[in-house]
C-alpha cells in the first residue's frame, strides 16, 4: 500500500500561484507509482509538465516523502561573493554613522549590496548603533521609603463588553457622556518598592482634586499597616504637576519625585501592577457591568497583598516583607 508519512514540523510558504502543494505532490506520484498512470496523463489532470511528474517522482524514489517537500531556492555558492574586505569596510564605515548611499559611493558596491550586508550584521538601522541602555533595576531597602502612583483609565459599561463579545460597534457613542453614554472611570494605583503591598481606588477623573484624595487615603492606609511613607513617585500628569498635589505632598511632610518625560519605565512597578490588574482583575472575567467590575477589585486587592506570590520579590507575598509578628497579622488580616 502506498503511503506517505511527513513531520508535522516540516512546514513550507507556498507560492500564491504555485500548481502543487506537498501533499498534491504525494497524489502525483501515488497515481504514477501505485494507480500505474502514465507521466503524460498525471500531468494533464495536475496542470504541469511531464518533466514536472518526471522530477516528483525521481525526488520520491531517491528521498522517500521528505524529497516532496519544498526546498530553498537560494543558491548553493554564490558567483561573484562580496570579498570579506569590503564587507568589513562597509560594517566599519556604518559604525561612524555613515548612509547607506555614502557607504555605497565609498566603497565601489551597489546600495543593495550595502543594505544586505548591514542587515546581515544587525546595522541597518539608525537605532541598532547605539549601545543598549542598560537595565536598571532598583529595591528601596524599607517599606514607605517610596511609594509609586499612577492611574489607568477604564471604560464604564452596562453590558458585557466587546472583549468577551468580539463587537466593538457603538463603543465610542456607548462612552460619551454628551450622548447619554457611561463614560469612563479612573483607577488610581499605589504601591510600595521595598514591600510590593498596593492600595486602589476607583475615581470619577484623573484631576488633581480626584489625586490628592487618592494620595491622602493611600498613606493612611500604610499608616494602618505601620509604614511611615518618606517619597512619592509619579508620572508629570497634570494632576501631579498641580499646586494642588504639591501642597498635599507638603502637609503630609512626602518629597515627590516625578519621573523623566516619556520614560514609563523609570515608573516600572506601577505600571507592571496596573498590567497584572488588568490581567487578574478587569479583565479575567466577564463582569455584566462595570459597577460588577468595580465590586470585585477590593476582594482582588486582598488577595494579591494577602496571599498571591509575587515573583518580583522571590514569590513571597507583599504583605509578609512587613515582618509583623502572627498577632499582628491576625489583627489586620481581613
């Protein structure tokens, strides 16, 4: 019986006008070597040449079924090769900033040539030159020493969501408020560096009234947990940038540190927990409203403070790097 077996790993990108696939090629010759069709009649039902079936089948009897398979069209040595000199001429002439059109000029090659050798070598772009910026990674030693803000904004709703539906019409009319929609609101995050304990609340708006509430409630809430907070870090929102929020930050006797413009990153450990929120918490199920949504961030929040490992800290849970004896957190426990 004739039979063929091919690896599920061996995939292929088919030509869009290509006649035969693998698996046609595998009909082709079964007809040829098991029905006993004759070349001429095979390539007539299959569109192709005699030479076409003739190959196909000379491909299977020396290579069994990986001989169907498709195979580079890249040649095996190349004529003229560009000499190891020169490409080393263009690497160097790219590493002093020059374009591709200059280098070309320089050294006697096409700018093709240029620009396959440079994304060869992984410089072709402007970007790719410069050194990777090295990764930062920084851990206040106590607890309160700083603490990081941020805000997410998320879309209020009366039904289940295009995210678990797939129907994203009327989204847009369904926000705005001028059109009797449900608008937006504001999940404003805390979390501690040194700890990883995080405090939320969901605000009406991301203005500085709506910040400096926020700021006052988060630091009586590590007050309860007997953390003094010494600094804040925020993004240069125009709620944090507001005499408003700085006068708060004052009273409440915090230095506030606002982070480098368009640099998310320098403000990491709020934006990873507004992602893991996301994940764990807005987005894991589907919520009939968002006032649903909103009912169930305070469970969530207990739980990842409470009892979920945090892998940023050796998967110990925030709430233990405050060392508080059993009592203690059986008192604050919830």
């Amino acid at each position: 019986m004739f039979r063929l077996q091919f690896s599920t790993g061996d995939r292929m990108n088919v030509h869009k006008n290509a006649r035969l696939t693998r698996h046609s090629r595998a009909e082709l010759v079964r007809r040829v070597l098991e029905v006993g069709q004759s070349h001429k009649a095979v390539a007539e039902a299959y569109g192709v040449s005699e030479k076409t079936v003739h190959k196909w089948v000379q491909r299977f009897r020396m290579e069994g079924a990986a001989g169907l398979a498709d195979r580079s069209s890249r040649p095996h040595r190349l004529r003229n090769p560009t000499p190891d000199h020169i490409a080393k001429q263009i690497e160097s002439l790219r590493r002093q900033r020059f374009t591709g059109k200059q280098i070309a000029k320089d050294t006697g090659v096409s700018t093709a040539t240029v620009s396959r050798i440079l994304r060869r070598i992984g410089i072709s772009r402007s970007r790719d030159l410069e050194p990777a910026e090295p990764v930062r990674r920084y851990e206040r030693q106590h607890p309160g020493e700083l603490i990081h803000i941020d805000i997410k904004k998320l879309g209020r709703f009366k039904q289940v969501g295009h995210r678990i539906t797939g129907d994203r019409r009327g989204q847009s009319n369904l926000r705005a408020t001028k059109r009797g929609g449900t608008g937006w609101e504001f999940v404003h995050v805390c979390i501690d560096d040194a700890s990883r304990l995080a405090f939320t609340q969901i605000k009406p708006n991301e203005k500085k009234r709506s910040a400096t509430s926020f700021l006052r409630d988060a630091v009586a809430y590590y007050e309860g947990l007997g953390i003094t907070v010494e600094r804040v870090m925020t993004d240069n929102g125009s709620c944090y940038k507001s005499r408003a929020f700085a006068r708060a930050c004052k009273q409440l006797g915090l230095k506030h540190i606002r982070t480098k413009p368009y640099t998310p990153k320098t403000n990491g450990k709020a934006e990873r927990f507004i992602q893991t929120a996301l994940r764990e918490w807005a987005y894991a199920k589907a919520y009939n409203t968002s006032d649903d949504r909103a009912a169930d961030l305070p469970k969530w929040m207990h739980r990842y403070n409470w009892h979920r490992p945090h892998g940023g800290i050796d998967s110990a849970t925030p709430i233990s790097r405050l060392g508080l004896s059993p009592n203690n957190l059986l008192r604050l426990h919830i």
